[in-house]
C-alpha cells in the first residue's frame, strides 16, 4: 500500500503568500521537521518549515490556559479571521502588550523595517490623536499591562515627553520605549529626563549585532559604537533595558550566544528579547525561501551558543505558546543560575501532567503562569519570583532584587508564510491603530497598515455571507 513520506499531525486555515487568501493547510511532520502544506487555487502549492524540533512543537500545545479577553471589543466577527480585527469577538487573547506608534518618521531607514520608517515618511501624530490611541486602550484593557511607545522612532516626535507625561497619568501598569537609541547615546540630558519617569518605565533598544558591517545590512548604518555608547549611558543611570534582536538566518545567528553574554554583564540590562524577521514592510535584504527562522532554531541556537540554559529553561508562554519563549535566570554574586533549576515550570505549567509534585499548591501555580506571561516586565516578575521563592522553604535568596532577574524571550511573529489561524487568535501583542481599534501585531503589519488595507477590501468583498 503506498505510504506518504510524512506524518498528517493537524489542520488549520493558513494564506496564499502571494494574494493573502485564506486557504487550507495541513501540518505535517516530516524529517524530524514540522512543515505546513498549503494550496492557493491560483498561486499553487507552497511548503513551509515551521519548526525544526517536532517534540517542542507537540509539547507547546500543552501551554495553553483560559484565554483573557479584553474588557470592550472594538469589532464584530463578520468576514472570519483575520478579516475582522479587531480586537474582534472571536479573539482568545487580551492585549499583553500593546504598541502605540506614535510616529512613521524615523532618523533611520532601515532595509528591515516592519513599519516602512524613514525621516520622510508618513507623519508625527499630533498630541491629541496619541491621547486618544492612549486613551483607547485604557478602555480596552482598564489598567494595560504593558504599553510600548513606538514609531519610526518615537523620541522624533516634538512632543515626546509630553506623551510619556501623559501616559504615566494613566493606569498603565509598565510603560517601554521602543527605540533605535541613537538619541540615547547621543544625549546624556535626555537620558537623564528619561530616567525620570522610573520605576515601571524601560528601554526596549535595538541591538541587532556587535559587526558593523551586518548593522549596515539590516539597519544601513555603522551602529556599534552608538550601541555601546547607548548601554553606557543607561548604565550610568541603571535604566531598566531590554536587548531587542532581530534575526536573520545566516546573517547575525551565531552572535546570539555573545549577545547573551554581553547583556549578562551590563547593570542596565535586564533581558534580551529575539525576533526573527517578519516579512513584512520594507525587507530588501532577505530572501523568504532561505532567511526565515522560525522559533525552534531561534531556541536550539541559544541552547548551543550558551552555556546557562538547558531545555527545560526555555519554555512556551501559556497566553501565546505558538509564538512566544520565554526563560528566566538570576544573577547572583556574579554567576547566573537559571530559575528553573530551583523549580521546574513544566511540571506547574503544564496542563496535560497529572503527577505534578507541585500540584495541590494552586497558588503556587498561579504565580509561576503569571511569572512566564507576556504581560508582565521584569519588574513586576521580581515581585513574583519573590512570592515563589517563599512557597520554596529550600531555597534561600532573601536579597533578590529587580538588577538580580534576567530573562530571554523568543518573540516569532506571524507572517503569510506560517500564518496559523488557531494560533494568531492567541495573539497577544497588539497595536492601537490610527483609527484606534487594536489590532494583532501580525495582522496589522499583513492587512490593517496603511496601503495594505485596500488589499483586505479586495479580500472581504470576495467573501460570500
Ligand atoms: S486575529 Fe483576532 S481580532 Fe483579528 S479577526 Fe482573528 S480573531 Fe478577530
Ligand atoms: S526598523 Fe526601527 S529604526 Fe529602523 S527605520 Fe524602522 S522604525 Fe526606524
Ligand atoms: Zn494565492
């Protein structure tokens, strides 16, 4: 009887990467890959690998819990996803971080740049239109976990520290700076005022690479030295910072491990979060059949470069498994242990074990679930940690503070390529668009942003009720 050469595992809706059709897809497990086949009746067969460690994938479905909603829902589900954001209904996930861009200008123009920046393009939004997309998702949300001020480059906008003024006045429980930094190492004055508006405020800054000439590929300009100026201004003032690092397959990968390191060293810096690029935007270096990577490789790689986490340190977020890694470690006089050798997250994370030791103890659960989710800064995980470790009479770390946690995040955001509908209803990071709906950050780089938009008219209208 013929056999086929690969294991069916699973069904879900996917798009035709050349029309962004919704079409069917099938998940299939093939030398020891997980590989999504699709059909676009027009634009033919397409095979893409989603992930390189099959066991991971599979295990990941055992993150999910209870879904959060938001409090308002900006849409209806009408067209089907992702036709309808949103936040539409049919959405199983609240807003864990939401980006408000408050600006397309930028004082860089990146060959890699989702939003399409430059100095040129687009506009600044006025004061007024900001408090209003501010506004917008305080209604959506009541008291936001994490509010991320994004452009282009924010710290352009003339009126930037009114913004943050005015978002501080908010009950927004942690607000970040998205930035490329080239202000913050050029500017010690600037650092200083930022620092200002601490506690619950951080830097989300580019750090792509330590070669310049791979800055000058992704970002088209010889950035290292305004990097290392950057951290050493926010480590003067110990401005809480995240190393944000977009990957591209072959071209920056095998710095992961030394940028690890590197943030391990740094005061400031309190975690480092990797994305592999998403295709979309302007991407004018990167070819789609060979440079993407998807989330497993991102974690394997981290596993071989350093030498600080095993496996079981990098986990899937329960509010957003599909597209979301995350792990923990403290730095105590001067080494670095991951969290997880004190406890083991699996065994409280994961829904499908019936002997876990930990069991009984829900409380203790529900503090490692709020631990490893996406809305939470590391600030407010040290609070956590902190009421899990007392849960754990042997372990002995009474002195644990905010500079003592370090955490890795691997962030893969969806694009036509490995779009899943099952799991961008998961979506948990979300931008407040300029007609202030929310919409995942997936699909609004694909469908909502500015020219895209008449592509998803032509899309709706194709649809039948
Ligand atoms: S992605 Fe979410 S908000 Fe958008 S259409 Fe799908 S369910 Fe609705
Ligand atoms: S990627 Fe960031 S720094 Fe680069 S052009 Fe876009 S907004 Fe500016
Ligand atoms: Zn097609």
């Amino acid at each position: 009887m013929p056999v086929r050469n690969y294991t069916y595992y699973d069904y879900t809706l996917s798009l035709c990467p050349k029309c962004l059709k919704r079409i069917d897809a099938k998940i299939v497990f093939e030398d020891d890959k997980v590989y999504m086949l699709k059909r676009c009746p027009e634009h033919g067969n397409s095979k893409v690998l989603i992930a390189d460690d099959i066991a991971y994938y599979k295990n990941s479905r055992n993150y999910n819990k209870p879904s959060e909603t938001p409090y308002k829902f900006n849409t209806k589900t009408d067209y089907g996803c992702p036709y309808d954001c949103g936040l539409c209904p049919d959405h199983e996930q609240h807003s864990c971080l939401t980006v408000i861009e408050i600006t397309d200008r930028c004082n860089l123009t990146c060959p890699t740049c989702y939003a399409g920046s430059s100095p040129f393009y687009g506009r600044h939004r006025t004061l007024d239109e900001v408090k209003k997309m501010l506004d917008s998702i305080v209604r959506n949300e009541k008291e936001p976990d994490v509010v991320q001020l994004s452009g282009g480059e924010p710290t352009e906008h003339p009126d930037f520290f009114e913004i943050l003024s005015y978002a501080k006045s908010l009950p927004i429980r942690h607000l970040m700076l998205n930035t490329n930094g080239i202000k913050i190492a050029k500017d010690k004055d600037f650092v200083n005022e930022l620092k200002k508006y601490t506690p619950d405020f951080e830097i989300y800054l580019q750090f792509d690479s330590f070669e310049d000439d791979i800055l000058k590929e992704l970002r088209g300009a010889h950035l290292s030295e305004i990097r290392k100026q950057a951290i050493a201004n926010l480590n003067e003032v110990n401005l809480s910072t995240t190393l944000v690092v977009t990957l591209q397959k072959g071209l920056n990968d095998h710095e992961i491990g030394k940028i690890i390191d590197y943030a391990l060293l740094q005061k400031c810096v309190r975690g480092v979060t990797f994305q592999p690029t998403q295709i979309a935007g302007r991407l004018q270096n990167f070819n789609p059949e060979t440079d993407r990577m998807t989330l497993t490789e991102v974690r394997r790689k981290i596993l071989e470069q350093t030498a600080i986490f095993n496996p079981d340190d990098l986990l899937p977020v329960p509010c957003n498994p599909d597209a979301l890694v995350m792990g923990y470690a403290l730095k105590l006089a001067g080494e670095v242990f991951p969290l997880t050798r004190y406890i083991n997250p699996n065994d409280l994370l994961d829904n499908s074990k019936n002997t876990i030791i930990y069991e009984q103890d829900e409380q203790l659960k529900g503090k490692m679930i709020d631990l490893f989710s996406t809305g939470n800064s590391v600030e407010v995980a040290e609070e956590n940690l902190k009421s899990i470790l007392c849960c754990l009479p042997h372990i002995d770390a009474p002195h644990l503070g905010y500079d003592n946690l370090f955490r890795i995040i691997i962030m893969q955001f969806i694009d036509a390529y490995n779009f899943d509908v099952r799991a961008i209803k998961k979506s948990c990071v979300h931008i407040v668009d300029k007609d202030y709906k929310i919409i995942p950050f997936e699909t609004m780089n694909l469908f909502y942003r500015d020219d895209k938009k008449a592509r998803l008219k032509v899309l709706r209208n194709e649809i039948k009720f």
